[in-house]
C-alpha cells in the first residue's frame, strides 16, 4: 500500500490548513515540529518494515519448497 493512496478524509487545501490551525491550538509552535518529526520517523518505520514484509513474500515465491 501506498501512503499516497491512503484515504484520509482531506479532500481540499482548506481542510488541510483547517487541520494544520487546529494541530498548532492544541500543540503549541514550540511541539509542533517534535510532533511532525515523530509523525515522519513513524511513517519512515512503516514503509521499511512494509518494504521488508513484501521483499520477503517474492523471496518466498521465487524459491519454492519441495
């Protein structure tokens, strides 16, 4: 799966300032750029572990047992 494929609901650029205004309310400017990080290392994680799992599957097809 594709992160850009994900649906997420945001369906214009105004949710997604919408979305940016409320994060900034809650967080505060000095958290933001901590909670973005751990979002990106988080996201980065899970496409290594994703393109592991699928690299693993065609090494497995590739080499059937007898």
């Amino acid at each position: 799966m594709n992160i850009t494929s994900l649906n997420l609901g945001i369906t214009s650029p105004t949710s997604l300032i919408l979305i940016c205004i409320v994060a900034l309310i809650i967080f505060g400017p000095k958290k933001l750029p901590q909670f973005g990080r751990a979002i990106g290392n988080t996201i980065r994680e899970l496409r290594q572990a994703t393109e592991k799992d699928t690299s693993d599957i065609d090494e497995t097809d590739s080499n059937p047992k007898r």
